[in-house]
C-alpha cells in the first residue's frame, strides 16, 4: 500500500511540476518575444497551479495517513505540513470555483473578472 501511494503521488507531482514549469518556459518566450498573456494562459496557469497544489496535498494527506500517532500533535513535523498545505489550498486561486470559472469559460461561458 504504501509503496503504490508512492508511486503514484509522485507520479502525478511529476506530472503536473512538469507541466506548471511547460507553462512557464512558454510564458517566458512570449514576454521576450514582447507578446502579453492572454486569457487562455492564464486560463492553463489556473488549471496548472490547481493540479499541482492538489497533488501536493495528497501526498501531504498521504504522510499523514501513515504517520505515527504521533503525527496529531502540533510538534510532529508532518502536522506542519499539514497545516501548511491545506492553508495555502484555501487561498481563492485554489478553490473549486475558480477551476469551475475556468471550464465554464471552455464550455463557451463568461469565467468573469479575471484576477490575473
């Protein structure tokens, strides 16, 4: 079991590190090339970021899953973690709405203002 949440977690990190650092690499082209981002990178920005927050948060989840009993007091390292990660999730770029916007704007709908 654990190994195959290993592989699998990192996998998906990989995955959606990869595709984040993709996205960057193609950003960085364009404003040397003078051009500006548009809608449809940030659009891939928003998804990406999610992806890779998500992930993380289930291998964070992951540890703590199988982490000691221990790993419920504040001083346990993984509890830092933790708190950290489902912290950051909560910061509106993260939450299931704005991925939401984003395939509503896919779809042919209005995503609405854009913060980006």
């Amino acid at each position: 079991l654990v190994q195959y949440g290993v592989g699998e977690l990192e996998g998906r990190m990989r995955a959606a590190r990869a595709h984040f650092m993709a996205l960057i690499e193609r950003q960085d082209e364009r404003l040397t090339e003078g051009g500006l981002i548009d809608d449809e990178m940030g659009f891939q920005f928003t998804q990406a970021a999610h992806t890779l927050g998500r992930a993380a948060r289930d291998v964070v989840l992951f540890c703590f899953d199988q982490a000691p009993t221990g790993g419920i007091y504040s001083h346990h390292p993984v509890q830092r973690r933790l708190r950290d990660v489902l912290a950051g999730l909560k910061h509106a770029s993260f939450t299931p709405a704005t991925v939401g916007r984003v395939g509503k704007a896919r779809m042919g709908g209005d995503y609405g203002h854009r913060g980006f």
